[in-house]
C-alpha cells in the first residue's frame, strides 16, 4: 500500500480475501451489501429500508431477501464479509509451515488496516449511535465481527502451540492479547476524529512493534526477532 489514507486503500486489502472473480451471483450480493453500507451510514440502520438498498444497488427485492433473509440478516452479512477481509489469511492451506511472525504480521496489517478504513469507522459510528434503539444491532456486530474474528485467530495459535512454535497457553487469551496490542486505541481513535495510524508506513510501524512484543510473551523458546526484521515492517 502507498502512502495514502487508510479508507482509499482498503481494496487492496479486499482483494486479497476475494481471490478468483466472482461469480454473477456474488458481485450481485457484493453490490447489495455495498449499497446497504452506504445507507446504513448516510441515513442510520433504522430510516434504511430495503427498498432503499434494491434502489441504488439494482436488481430486485426478492432476490435480496432470497440472499439474507431480512436487514438484520443483510447486516449480519456485511459483518462477517468485513471479518473475513480481516482473516482471510487462515483459510491458506500453508499458513501453518510459514513463520509465525510472518503470518501474525499479514494478519495485523489485514486488521488495522479494516478497521481504521474510512467505511469500516463510520459504520461503527453508526452502530454506536443506534444500539440502544436496535440492540440487537449491537449483538450481531459483536457475535459477527470480533467474536468471529478472535476464534479463528485463537485456532491459529492453538496449532503454533501444538506444534511447540508458541508456548502452550490459553489460545483464546493469546488471541485476545495478540488483537489489543494491534489495535491499541487506532479504532476508538478514529472514530472520535483523534489522530490514528492513517497511512501504510504507520500501521505497518504498529503491526510490526505489535507482533514483536506478542512474541516475546508467547514464543515457546524466547527468540523474538526485532520488529524492525519481520517480514512485512519494513520502513
């Protein structure tokens, strides 16, 4: 990524989880939950109707309910497309036999990356603004965004433990720790307008110091490389 703002480059990132084109049905579903996010922010979840989201992403309402059900189930979607783009990376067969630093740092620059996305920060805008009315909002943000995404990272530890790369502990501890010293206060930061890591070389300085100090917590035989020598923190 260049030196730009984090929300302009959240494609590349976006692309990453997609992998091979879409098939017709998929770009129709992408396009849905695009156009749902854009009302979801400009107008607030509870004024965005259905019909509203068929009328500026095409198609037909029959399909969108054929494809989620109702809007709680389109943002549930939009949810979990969001954590996957996070955690795509554990769904490579390989990602187990490359070097835990390596995988943790692609990992990190993949969450802070999302989360600090200009799309990402005024949604979670919108779902602090709305969650007393609709807390079932919040529920389903939780239980498909940071729940989701911190069980498949506890089950990536749970095999480096295993294999003894990683001290044994609880993995879903390590998980949690692993996703506090990435984000620190990047997310909150941006949502309130503060400063934050907004281009590529500062998340890139953040993952990189992030993953450096989870190592030295929980590699099983205490060689942590310096942050500034993990694949993926250069400069």
């Amino acid at each position: 990524m260049s030196e730009c703002r984090v929300g302009k480059a959240i494609a590349a990132v976006a692309g990453l989880a997609r992998g091979a084109k879409p098939s017709r049905r998929e770009a129709r579903r992408e396009a849905i939950m695009q156009a749902a996010t854009q009302l979801f922010v400009e107008k607030g979840y509870g004024a965005t109707s259905l019909n509203d989201v068929v009328r500026l992403s095409g198609g037909s309402l029959s399909t969108l309910y054929d494809m989620f059900g109702n809007k709680a189930g389109l943002f549930q979607a939009i949810v979990t497309h969001r954590c996957e783009m996070m955690t795509g990376l554990f769904d490579h067969p390989d990602v187990h036999s490359r070097p835990v630093g390596e995988a943790l740092t692609e990992h990190g620059t993949r969450l802070l990356s999302v989360l600090v996305a200009d799309d990402t920060v005024a949604a979670m805008r919108t779902v602090i603004a709305e969650a007393l009315q609709f807390p079932e909002l919040a529920q389903v943000f939780y239980e498909s965004g940071p729940i989701q995404g911190r069980q498949r990272v506890a089950g990536y530890l749970a095999e480096q433990m295993r294999r003894g790369v990683l001290r044994t502990d609880d993995p879903v501890e390590a998980a949690a720790d692993f996703c506090h010293l990435v984000i620190r206060d990047a997310q909150m930061n941006a949502i309130m307008g503060l400063p934050y890591p907004d281009t590529a070389a500062a998340i890139t300085r953040q993952v990189g110091h992030a993953v450096e100090q989870f190592l030295r917590m929980y590699r099983a035989d205490g060689a942590v490389q310096p942050a500034a020598n993990l694949p993926g923190t250069a400069a």
